[in-house]
C-alpha cells in the first residue's frame, strides 16, 4: 500500500479553486480540528486470516481453517463467501474490543452490494464507530477516478471534474488509499488496524510506514477517517457534506482497492449510491447505537469490557423462545442489556429486536435475557443473537454469539 502524498501533488502544480456558495460543512467544529483515533500499535488479526491455518484434505479438495482458502489449497483472487466474511469480520472486531471500540455488523444486504458500495459501507461503519458522520454516499466522478487508481494499482488521483472545497484549515478537501486483497473487509483492517511499523519493514504492511516515527505510519487510517494534518489533507473528521468515489480491479490476480474522499465546493452534488438508501438493512437500532459516544466529547464515559465469547451461555430453549445468559467480569454501572436476534450467522440478517432486560441495581456483572421470538420458526437454519451490554454513561460494548438449541 501506498501513502496518499498531497503535498507532492500540490508541488505539482495541483491547485484547488473554491467555487459555489458559501457552504459551512463543519458546523460543530472549532479550530484546532481533532485529529483521528490512532492505535498504539498494530493489531495481529485475530483470527489470522492471513494464515490457511491446518488444512487436511476432503474429498477431491482442500479444507482450511482459513475459511477464506479455496479448495484447491490458495488464496482467492475475490471472494464474498459468507463464512469467509464472517472470518474476516470477527477479525475487525477483536480489533475494535481492543480499542474499546464497538464491535461492526454488517446490513443484511451485504451480500447483494458491489466491491464499491462494500468499501463505502465499511468507511461509514469505521467513521460512525468513533463518533463522525458518515459520507453522504458515492460519487459517479469520484468512483471513475478511484477505478482508475485500481486498475493501475495505485492510489487515485483526484477527479477531474469534482469541484472540491477545502478543509476548516484551509487544507484541499481529499483523501485516498489504496490496498490489494481477495475481500473489502480485508482491505479495510489493513487500512484500520495493521497501518503502523510492525517491527522491520518485512512485518510492514504499509510500505509508507518506514520506520516507527515515519510520517506515513497509520496514515490510510487518518486519511479514510478523513484527517491527515501530515499530508494536509483537509476532508475532515467531522465532515457532514463529504462524498466518496470506490473502485475495484482484478489486476494480475490480485484484487485491487481505492477509495477517495472529496469534500464538495458547495452543496453535494448528485450520488449513485447513498448511506440514506443503505440504513434500512441494518439491524433496528445498531446505528442509533453506533454513534452513541463521539471522540470530540469533553468527557469520556467509562467503557465496559466486552463480554468474551466464551463467557455467553447460549440456548434456544423452545423454537419461538431464546434465552442468552451473559456475563461481563469487572464491569460497573450495568443498567440495561438488550438482545438482537439474527438469522444465519454473524448477526447480519435481523428477525427480531431489541429485546431489553433493565438490569436491577447492585452493579451485576452477569445475568440472563430472553425472549420468544416468533419469527424462528425455520428450525433448519442456524440463528445468531448480538448481546449488548450497556451502563449508566450510555456506553455499550456487545458480543455476537452463534445460538444452540436444546
């Protein structure tokens, strides 16, 4: 992966003219702009999806641990396999438990989307995750450009034809990145999670990041969260009228990645696809919840501790009944937990939902939730439930647990 260098751009002879009417799309910032959440270090995904993992042969093919390895025992060059997303989705949110972050679920419609609008919808899901609007949608533009920065397996240019604004400093409002892989999910924790020094430029993912004070450490992060003060990029975190362009290419057998951000002169201009349009499919009351706590609080609530999977009982006692017992060791101030019910697994395609249980006083740090549930009346299908366990601040943390049946 490579940087997204304005600055050399600029040097370039790259100038931006402000052009429309005045247009205010930082209405709740004051200068100095917050700068993105940046972790400490890098995150080894968990599970590795970077690793096959024990393989054994079955049958005619290869059966990997690795869900996303083919049977012929290599790497895809695309997948959108649902046990492969679930692999790489479980990844994303062991990361985010460790940066007290929420943990992502996906729309149900997830699978019906294109390579584009995934990238876009994952941005969105990072941006809102930490407490920032969300783009308003993609571009046609935007999108022809950041297709041509993957078919050239590069970082995207900006596009020619958007009129851009700029930045609450005064920095040209864009951004990008570039990453290769066989799935949206695994571009997107590489960008997010594994963007610092790993240690020697060998366990490096970005080539931009040449050592641990190398200017372009972490920066697809910043960039995709729409603030890089290194490379003065001037989209901003808390921009409410920025639009995006994605683009995917099959180049040498590799899956090639863009995304660029542009932050419109002007009121936005007209989009192919719209984060308005996409809400519906998420489960009732995930992005209300998603965007509870925001980074540019004057005070941060405390954050509980995620229930581990292994702490959370799980039993479809009846085919219309479920009950999940959880347990959250440490935690204080637990108020309310609530239950969202899923068909299949991963917690992707809601049948029910919340359920809510307010938790009596006493600071409980485990207790039981249930509920019937009419619409689990497919006894073939496997069921999944999101357990969300919430104090007295409002902040939440929740675990998405496969559900048994007794």
């Amino acid at each position: 992966m490579t940087g997204f260098n304005l600055c050399q751009r600029m040097a370039l002879g790259f100038v931006v003219l402000v052009l429309g009417t005045v247009f205010d799309p930082y209405p709740s910032v004051s200068s100095p702009v917050p700068e993105a959440r940046i972790p400490t270090a890098n995150i080894s995904p968990s599970p590795n999806f970077l690793d096959s993992g024990a393989c054994a042969m079955l049958g005619t093919g290869i059966s990997c641990a690795n869900p996303c390895v083919t049977t012929a025992g290599s790497w895809p060059d695309f997948t959108n396999d649902p046990s492969c997303t679930d692999y790489l989705l479980s990844a994303i949110n062991n990361a985010r438990v460790t940066l007290d972050e929420m943990p992502m679920a996906l729309p149900s419609n997830w699978f019906s989307l294109s390579p584009p609008e995934q990238l876009f919808v994952l941005a969105n899901l990072e941006r809102i995750g930490l407490g920032y609007p969300p783009y308003l949608g993609l571009n046609a533009m935007l999108s022809a450009a950041a297709q041509i920065g993957a078919q050239d397996a590069k970082d995207p240019n900006p596009a020619p034809d958007f009129r851009m604004g700029s930045g609450p400093n005064g920095d040209a409002g864009l951004g990008g990145a570039w990453s290769e892989g066989f799935n949206a999910l695994e571009a997107d924790y590489i960008w997010m999670y594994d963007d610092g020094w790993g240690g020697s430029i060998g366990a490096t993912a970005n080539i931009d990041c040449s050592s641990a004070t190398a200017a372009g450490c972490w920066g697809h992060r910043k960039e995709l969260l729409g603030r890089d003060p290194v490379y003065d990029l001037g989209v901003g975190l808390e921009c409410t009228t920025c639009e995006m362009g994605a683009g995917y290419a099959l180049v040498d057998g590799q899956g090639q990645w863009d995304d660029l951000l542009e932050l419109p002169a002007g009121a936005p201009p007209a989009m192919t696809f719209t984060w308005a349009s996409e809400v519906q499919y998420f489960a009732t009351g995930y992005l209300a919840q998603a965007t509870m706590t925001s980074p540019s609080s004057s005070t941060t609530p405390s954050i509980l501790r995620a229930p581990a999977t292994a702490n959370v009982r799980k039993l479809i006692l009846r085919p219309h009944f479920v009950r999940v017992s959880w347990s959250s060791p440490g935690t204080a101030g637990v108020v309310q937990v609530k239950l969202f019910t899923f068909k299949g697994s991963g917690c992707r395609t809601p049948v029910g939902g919340p359920f809510v249980d307010d938790v009596p006083p006493g600071d409980p740090s485990n207790g039981t939730i249930s509920s019937r549930a009419p619409d689990w009346s497919d006894t073939r299908s496997a069921y999944s439930a999101d357990v969300q366990v919430i104090n007295a601040s409002g902040s939440y943390v929740s675990s998405c647990v496969l559900l048994g049946r007794s």
